[in-house]
C-alpha cells in the first residue's frame, strides 16, 4: 500500500502515477474521502468516549435522587457510543479496500505506457549469425533429449513438460552456479515453502488484477507461489529489522506455478510460457532512502549471470502499465532468441519501495530507533527458460549445442550432442 500521509501531502503525483500506468487517478480521490470519512469517524468516536467517560464520574458522584435520570443518559450515550464504534469498523474497512486499489507510485523517470513502451537501455552483446538454418530451442532440446514435451501433457496436461538427460544437468546448473554467486554476493540461500497463506500473497500484490494467474487450493486456502518473492517478503512479516549495517538479502530457489491465464495462443511452443518453472529469485529488505542504489546492484547480479552463459541481450526500462502492482520501477533484461527474431525476457528486478512492507508489517528502527516502514527489492538471478536462449545461441552446424564455460562443470559436458 501506498503512504497516506505521502498521499495526503502531493496527491497530484499519484494520480499521475495512476496516469502513467493507465489506471483510474480518479481512485485517488476515493482514497482521500475514505482517509477524510475514517478521521472523521474516529474523532467522533473518541469525543463520544470521553463523554461517556465524564458521564460516568457524573453519575458516581450523583445523589440517590439524580441517579436515576443520570443512568438512563447514560444508556443513551452507550448507544450512541456503540454506534460511532460501528461507523469506525465501517470507515475503517471502506479505507483498507480504497488503499488497496492503488497501485504503488510509479517513479519519475520510468515510461508511461503498456507493454509495448519500454525505453531500451542498452544492448549487451552480438547477435549470432549462422551459416546454416537454426533449430528453435524445441526441436534442438528434442533432438538431444533433454526436453520431452509429449510426455509432459501425456502425465500433466499442456505446457507442462520433462527435463530429461543433460537438459535437467543444465537446468540444476544453471540453478546452482546463480546459488553460487548470490552466496558470493552476501544473501543467504533460502529454499521456501510453495505454498502461502492468503495474507502472504495479499500483501505482495499479486491478487489484484493478475490474481487468476495464481493457482488458489480452495480446500486448504493456500496459493502456490509463481515466485519466491512471495514467501520470503512474508519471511519477516510484523517483524522489526535490524538495518544498520546494511540490507538483508536472501536468494530463494524453488519451483514456480504460473496458470498462465490469458496468454493462450502466445509462446505455447516449448518451454518458454509454461505451468512451472524452476527460479533463483534475489530479494532484499533495505532502508527505503537506499532501495534506488539497491535496484542497481541487482540488476549488476543478474548482468554477471547473463554473462556467464554468453548471451546476447538488452536491458529496458519498464513502462508504467507494465509493473504489477506492487513496483515503483522495473529493469527487465531480454536475450535474444534467434528463430523468433526477437528478444525475450529472462530477468526482471523491481524496486518495490515501501508498498509490500507496509502491507505485511515490514519495519526497522532508524537512527532515533523509531520503527519505520521497511523497502523491499527483487530480482531474477536464473530460471528455466534461460534455456531457450542458451540452446538457440549456441546451437551448431551439425544440431549439437555448446555447453557455455561457466556451466561445464556442472553439466558434465561441454557439448550437447
């Protein structure tokens, strides 16, 4: 959720964030009749209480004569007292569910626009040519038996599929080698639980408008994740961090879940929209005044990843409409994949700022240890479907596929034949 005294105080620049991502900036004056109604509610309850209270001194001090007419005031101001305690309980949920309607506060800078008006930042990297016709990442991945597709529907149902042979070797070193560096870099590698609680995938923003994207098990009311964001920003949820010396960074690697609502017709060959996927997801907690020089480093972490598998690809800037919810500004790094002529995303990392910490109660004691709403940060450091890009980019002649350098020793090979 978004700040309300921030709100309060230049209301002007949310409604041009809502502007930026195509939403509605009339909810923001929603929002502050829901905030003016709530005060309003509370103040009023507060003076009927005191009343109440005054009242009840009154009648403790009152003659044997005066006490009754006093007591059956007193019933009135009772009532009138639990009146104004519904209308707060009232105000107070008409607030919570203006609040939560508003995106987080696109930062300056970032592109207006849907998913087509990114900025391109840069471009890393030459695109290959080859002298002969190449193999899309399927029929590359096929012909040397490390993915099987046909099984996959036969046992789960479309877009789910086996990593078979060296392609599992490649996808666990992939996964290994991104443990590897994050640890170098100073987060703590994390596993975590799939499965979260309905406040956990709440508070992360992503039952909004994406909500029928998440797999939801009605029976126990737990959502499987389509990120490891999503339990470790739950991971110090209503706790008070210890912040002074720097950020607290984990790495979570785990299997993601992704229904893949609406996208049917896009990306359905191979293993590039799928059902679930394997991730390494970098997340940071850090003091909001150092989140902007947190997002770049990050995305310096998933710039070395990209490197080490020896892609090519481009950074961009993330346009408004583009962010989910919760990201106040987004980098999405995009390899080429040669068959499509195209680029595609293999990592992202949003600056969240405080919009998930101040829902899941996120905090940390500042320099007067007064507690303050933590900043939360994430960022893709490897995933399955790098692997479309490694087979396509280094595919040769003969239908072989080198092994990139830095994944040979987890592979096993340095060419897959």
């Amino acid at each position: 959720m978004i700040d309300l005294k921030f709100l309060r105080e230049n209301p002007e620049i949310v409604r041009e964030s809502q502007r930026t991502r195509g939403e509605d900036p009339g909810l923001v004056d929603a929002l502050l009749e829901a905030d003016a109604s709530r005060r309003a509610a509370v103040l009023t309850g507060d003076n009927l209480r005191a009343e109440q209270k005054a009242f009840g001194k009154k009648v403790g001090q009152a003659s044997p004569e005066e006490r009754p007419a006093l007591l059956e005031g007193s019933k009135e101001l009772a009532a009138k007292v639990k009146e104004a305690e519904a209308a707060q309980h009232e105000a107070q949920a008409a607030l919570d569910s203006a609040h939560r309607a508003i995106s987080n506060v696109v930062q300056e800078g970032a592109p207006a626009g849907g998913e087509d008006d990114y900025i391109v930042l840069e471009h890393v990297g030459e695109i290959p040519k080859f002298d002969f016709e190449p193999k899309d990442h399927l029929e590359l991945g096929e012909s040397l038996g490390l993915i099987d597709m046909e099984r996959g529907a036969k046992v789960s149902g479309s877009r789910f599929y086996f990593m078979t042979g060296y392609g599992a070797m490649l996808q666990l070193g992939l996964l290994q080698l991104a443990a590897q560096k994050a640890i170098a870099n100073g987060f703590t590698m994390m596993i975590p639980p799939v499965l979260v609680r309905p406040e956990i995938m709440a508070g992360t923003g992503f039952l909004g408008a994406h909500s029928d994207e998440i797999y939801h098990l009605q029976d126990d009311d737990l959502y499987l994740v389509g990120t490891s964001e999503v339990p470790m920003a739950g991971y110090h949820s209503g706790e008070i961090l210890e912040l002074n010396e720097g950020p607290k960074r984990y790495a979570g690697w785990s299997s993601c879940f992704r229904r893949e609502a609406g996208s049917y017709g896009k990306d359905t060959r191979g293993i590039i929209r799928v059902h679930q996927f394997d991730k390494v997801e970098m997340f940071t907690y850090c003091r909001p005044e150092d989140a902007d020089a947190e997002h770049q480093r990050l995305l310096g972490w998933e710039r070395d990843m990209l490197a080490a598998i020896d892609v090519p690809y481009r950074v961009i800037d993330v346009a408004g409409g583009d962010l989910g919810s919760s990201a106040a500004r987004k980098f999405d790094c995009e390899a080429w994949v040669p068959t499509q002529g195209t680029y595609r995303e293999l990592t992202s990392t949003s600056n969240c700022t405080t919009f998930q910490a101040r829902r899941l109660g996120v905090r940390y004691r500042d320099e007067n240890g007064k507690p303050q709403t933590a900043a939360t940060l994430n960022g893709t450091l490897a995933t399955t479907r790098w692997i479309v890009s490694i087979l396509e980019n280094h595919q040769q002649a003969d239908g072989s596929v080198r092994v990139p350098e830095a994944l040979v020793p987890f592979v096993g090979t340095d060419v897959l034949r």
